[in-house]
C-alpha cells in the first residue's frame, strides 16, 4: 500500500512591480516642484528597496549637506520601513531607539523628510529630502509618494 500524497501546497506569491526609475523622476519632479513652489531649495534622493540609487537631483541653490541628508533619510526610511517622522520621539534620551542612529555602519538620521513607497502593501523603496525644514521636507516626500499612487 502506497502512503497517501497530498497535493502541494501554493507556494506562488504574487510579485509586486519594483520602483523603477520613471516612478523614481516622477517621485524627484512632485518633490522639487512642491519645494520650489514653497520657496525652498532640496536635494531629493529615491532609493529602491535593495537601497541602490535610482535618481538623485541637489538644486543649484541648495545647500551642499543637503544631498547627504536625502540619501542618509532615503536609507533609514529603507532599514526600518517607516517614515522618518515617525521615529523622531523613539530616538530622543530615554526613548526605545535611543542608540539605534548609531549601531549601523552607515548612520541613521531620524529627521523627518524621508518617506517609504509602497506598491500593493509592499516596500519598494523610499525617498529623501534635505534642505527645507523638517516639516516642509516631510511634506515634499509625502506629497510625491501620493502623486505616484
């Protein structure tokens, strides 16, 4: 007597289109053109979900540091899938991530204005931006990603 098969089970999992690099121009010009209509000069930086760069743009008139800011926000929104504004309070003394900006090779900077993508629920990559404040860089990453959806 033969032992009784089961049919396999569906391991299929449905792919998720990755960023690609028109999604990542269209994320860069909804970023900038929002920072240029509030006056504000960045630096936008998109990453994809393996955190390779897939665009980058410093406006002319901004300030050098801010390229680096966009790509260090880009990369932590990447290692702990939120939004950097998000984790601001987590890292101040005594919160839960207190030590957390440090432990990386590459530090961490838990400044809000860098924001993930996600495509159907899943993490496809993120985008950065240095050069406003805070506030106003959130408000550039957040409009971007809404305009791509």
């Amino acid at each position: 007597m033969s032992p009784r098969r089961h049919p396999p089970r569906s391991t299929t999992t449905v792919a998720v289109a990755p960023l690609t690099t028109a999604d990542a121009e269209a994320l860069i010009e909804a970023a900038r053109s929002a920072a240029e209509a509030a006056g504000v000069a960045v630096a936008v930086t998109i990453l994809d979900a393996g955190g390779h760069l897939l665009a980058f743009r410093r406006d002319d008139r901004a300030v050098l540091i801010a390229g680096e800011i966009s790509t260090r926000k880009a990369y932590t929104v990447l290692q702990l899938n939120a939004p950097t504004a998000d984790l601001v309070d987590a890292v101040q003394p005594g919160g839960l991530f207190h030590t957390l900006p440090t432990v990386l090779e590459r530090p961490l900077l838990l400044i809000a204005g860098g924001v993930p993508v996600h495509r159907d629920g899943r993490l496809i990559g993120a985008i950065g931006v240095g050069g406003g404040a805070p506030d106003q860089d959130h408000g550039f990453t957040t409009g971007a990603v809404k305009a791509l959806a």
